[in-house]
C-alpha cells in the first residue's frame, strides 16, 4: 500500500471513532496527530479524551468562553467558546488532520522581548543616560506554513506582527526611530536531485518578505538647534526585501 493511501486508511479509521463517539453523545475537542496512536496492525487508536464533552450532560466543567484544545487544529467556534461546540468541530479538526499530514505543516511561536531588561544595564550609556531612551517589553506572534507540493518542490510562507519596543518619542540628539510593524514572507526550495557534473544534490531557496510599518510621528531634537523639537517626522513606510541562495555539497 502507497503511502498516502495508508495515510487515508488510517484517518478513515480516526474519522470512524469519531463517529462512534459522538454517536455516543461525546465530542473528542482536541483531534490531532499526537493523539492518534497506531499500533503493530496498523490500527488508528484516538486517544486523550480529557478535553471531551458530553453532549448529554447536564452540567459542564467548562467555563463559557473559555479556550480549550490545540490551536494548530481548533475549528474557529471552538476557539471562541469551547462549549457552546457540537461534533462539527472534530470533523474540521479531522479535515485539518488530513491537511496537516498531506505534506503540510504549519508552526505557530509566541516570543517574549524583555526590552526593559536592558534600561538598567544600560543606565550609564550615553543612549540611557543622556537620551533617556525608554524602552518596553513585547509579545510578537509568528505563524509559518510549509506544504512540500512534490519531493523536491516546497513553498513556504509566513507573518508576524512585531510590536516596537521603543517607548520614547523623543530621543535627545540620538533621534532614534522605530515602528510597530507587520510582515509577511513567501519563498520556495527547489532541490535538484541529479544535477549535471555535480555528485551531489542542489538546493535554491529563493524568498521575498514585505512589511509594513506603521506610522509614527517622532521628535527630533538636536543641540545645535535654537529651539527643541527642532522638527516633528512621521516615520512609516513599505519595506521590501528579496534573498535567494544556492546550497552545494562537496
């Protein structure tokens, strides 16, 4: 048997305990690949009920609004109110299931920045202490897609939203300007199995990034100006970046 049809074998099986389940008026709400177990016949085994719902009960140990399952696989509505859901929401996670293991993947990263870490240890530098730059912690989101078309053809694409850390408007004589922004990035890899001469497989990975910058008005300040702010600048704009590389082994 082909490897994708064992793969749809197996998620026929996962889509038929799903439906012997929520014959039984139970909803799985955390369907995904690391609760789908296979054993030595090559057997699908649902397992990891502890987030189910049972449809028939009369009361429910989860909060309304409260968000309970895996991101990566969660329908919208479960994401918005984990138990208002019925058992559509585990056949969208079987369909994602589906998509995830056809050769696509997805990763979602959140990073904390403790910028405000830096304003002790910077206390004594001419940006701290002279400046008096401030500075703030941040969240910044990142989702990335990857979905391998054939074996040696992989786009890939991604976005994040990147928060500045930088509090003050005016940074005195440093003038120091940044702004919140939004990027989003596309590119592919091409591996090229039997290239001429070579012994060895190449690889090109090309991309293109695009962010956005949100506007920011910013004072300028310098001491050679007989007044401050000497100028007031809306910092913002469209930023474009193109990369591409050649990997060899020798």
């Amino acid at each position: 048997m082909s490897e994708k049809r064992n793969i749809m074998a197996l998620l026929q099986q996962v889509a038929e305990g799903l439906a012997h389940a929520h014959d039984a008026g139970v909803i799985h709400r955390d369907v995904k690949p690391a609760n789908v177990l296979i054993d030595r016949t090559d057997c699908a085994l649902l397992v990891d009920f502890g987030l189910v719902r049972d449809l028939d009960a009369s009361e429910q140990l989860t909060a309304t609004g409260e968000v309970l399952g895996t991101l990566s696989y969660m329908s919208p509505e479960q994401a918005r109110d984990a138990q208002s859901v019925d058992h559509r929401t585990d056949i969208y996670a079987a369909g994602v299931l589906y998509h995830f293991t056809d050769n696509f993947r997805v990763g979602i990263t959140v990073e904390r920045q403790n910028w405000s870490d830096l304003e002790s240890k910077l206390r004594t530098d001419t940006i701290k202490d002279q400046a008096d730059v401030r500075l703030k912690d941040i969240t910044v989101p990142r989702v990335g897609f990857e979905w391998a078309v054939r074996d040696n053809v992989i786009p890939t694409a991604g976005a994040a939203y990147q928060e500045s850390p930088l509090e003050s408007i005016r940074t005195k004589d440093v003038n120091y300007l940044d702004s919140d922004k939004f990027i989003v990035g596309v590119g592919t890899s091409l591996l090229i199995q039997n290239p001429p001469i070579l012994a060895y497989p190449v690889r090109l990975d090309f991309g293109y990034q695009f962010q956005k910058l949100e506007d920011r008005d910013f004072e300028l300040t310098s001491d050679r100006a007989p007044a401050n702010p000497y100028e007031t600048l809306t910092a913002g704009g469209e930023v474009h970046v193109f990369s591409g590389s050649l990997t060899l082994k020798f």
